[in-house]
C-alpha cells in the first residue's frame, strides 16, 4: 500500500494502523478510510435530478 505504515515502523500489523484501508479489503469492516464507497455521490445525484 502506499506509504505503507508497517515498512515506515509506525505500526505493528495493518490492522494496528487506525487510518488503514486494511480492515476494509480483509473483511469488509467500515472504518475510518472509505472504499469504493459511492453513495455520497449518488445522493448528491438524487438531489440534483430532483
């Protein structure tokens, strides 16, 4: 992953790092780092249309 915290030393294990898309891609937890995650660009789509 890009600037990798693990390689840089500022933690232990992906999952340890708080902002990591980690959880996300291993098992699909919400976390703080969205992923493939459209629906505030299809609400602001429906409002549009409306």
């Amino acid at each position: 992953m890009h600037r990798n915290p693990v390689v840089r030393g500022l933690a232990a294990s992906p999952e340890d790092w708080r902002w990591s898309s980690y959880r996300s891609y291993a098992y699909g937890e919400a976390g703080l780092v969205r992923i493939n995650d459209w629906t505030w660009w299809e609400e602001k789509i429906r409002r549009s249309a409306g």
